[in-house]
C-alpha cells in the first residue's frame, strides 16, 4: 500500500487556483426545477369570472330610504334632517320591522355622500345600518363625465 505525500518541494504554481463552479451550477439547475414544479402546486388560485364595470341607473323605489351627508357631516333622511345617529338607527329599526310584519321586502338604504365629507361620517352611517339589522346598502353616485 503506497501513499504519496506531497513534498515541499513541489512549486505552487501547478496548484490549480480556480474555483469549480460545475458542481453549483448544477445543484442550483436541480432547485431552479424542483421550484418551477412545485409552485404551481403550491399556488391555489380560485378562477372566477370578473364583472364588467358598468353604471346602471338605480330606480328608487318609495320603500328605499335615502340618507344624505353634506360636507359638514349634516346627516338628512330622504331630505328631512335628522338629529343624531342614535336617530337615525330607530328610525332604520322601525322600517325594517314595519317592513317584515307587514310581509313586504325590506327596504334597501341608499347613501348619498358630498365628495368633500370624511369618509368616518359615511362609514357611521353604514355601521348605523348594520346595527338595525339592515340588509342592503348602496351608494349613490353621479355618472363619471368621460370629457372632464
């Protein structure tokens, strides 16, 4: 059994100096693989079919109820004032009742809002709606001028 030992003799220019990449490229190549099979897996999108964008007039029907904000937070039910929104809750309480004991669809509330409010007065105006039980809200708004 022989073993070659180096000796200090031996120059160091025949040493090689470079490094092997081979051996990474390849272990990357093999990762590189395994991701692109395995995140199509991994990514789980539910297909569905987006609507178009359309504005479709809403008709207001005498049932719906129209609560209006002006720009200085002045809430107004179908054009009447309102006090506060403790009000404006009982009142929503009592049309939905009225609504379902007398068999009739309940009604839907549609806000209007001036583009200059804060959006925490329109937003009290939907939670007041969700806390009287209300099942429908839209919005009111004007169609968007293509020209301005």
């Amino acid at each position: 059994m022989a073993i070659q030992v180096s000796s200090a003799e031996r120059d160091d220019a025949d040493l090689t100096t470079t490094i092997n990449v081979t051996p990474l490229v390849d272990v990357m190549l093999v990762l590189l693989i395994i991701f692109l099979i395995t995140i199509p897996v991994i990514v789980k999108v539910v297909p569905v079919t987006l609507p178009n964008a359309r504005n479709i007039p809403t008709t207001t029907k005498p049932e719906n109820i129209v609560l209006a904000v002006d720009r200085d937070e002045n809430i107004y039910w179908n054009n009447q004032p309102v006090e506060s929104n403790q009000e404006v809750i009982r009142r929503l309480e009592d049309s939905m009742l009225r609504a379902h004991n007398s068999g009739r669809p309940l009604p839907e509330v549609h806000i209007r809002a001036d583009e200059d409010v804060r959006f925490e007065a329109v937003g009290r105006l939907v939670y007041d709606a969700q806390r009287a039980s209300v099942p429908k809200i839209g919005f009111l708004t004007e169609p968007r001028n293509p020209g301005g």
